[in-house]
C-alpha cells in the first residue's frame, strides 16, 4: 500500500489546506486506510473486503473524507489529499 502520512499507529493526521491559516483537515487512520487503498485503484467492496467492513461503512467513511475536504467526490478528495501531502504517490 502507499505510504501515508504518520499518524498510521492509532493517532489522527492534520492537515493545513492551502491558503487558508485557520482551517485544519483531521482524517482518522480509517479514513487513511479508505483513502490509500482508493489512490491504489481500489473499489468500495475491495476496500470493504481488505479492511473486513462492509461497503456501507466504507462509503461512509468517503462521505466523512469528502465533507472533511469540502469536495463532491472520491476523486476531488484523493487529488486534494496528495496536493496537501497526506496521501504520497510511492
């Protein structure tokens, strides 16, 4: 899987989206998870079956990452992840 930004163990990661001081991103190491196996080409029932979940659970999971990153889908959340360095392309 693609590295991600430290926080894996258990600890939430913050990031600062550009241009603006004030406003942090918080993801969970489960939206990590969800978000990282999604930047490998990965599908919500993939998803759902690699980290033992359902597939309810992982879109809600996306639905958190999306409103968390202000966007409207999947892909606007990955290409603002890896903008602000929270996802790594390796």
């Amino acid at each position: 899987m693609q590295k991600l930004k430290e926080g894996r163990s258990g600890t939430p990661v913050c990031a600062r989206q550009e241009g603006d001081n004030t406003t942090d991103i918080v993801l969970t190491p489960r939206e990590l998870d969800v978000l990282g196996w999604f930047s490998l080409g990965k599908s919500t029932w993939e998803i759902a079956h690699i980290l033992s979940c359902t597939e309810a659970t992982v879109n809600f999971h996306f639905c958190n990452i999306r409103r968390k990153f202000d966007v409207s889908s999947r892909t606007a959340a990955l290409v603002k992840a890896l903008r602000l360095g929270i996802v790594n392309r390796e």
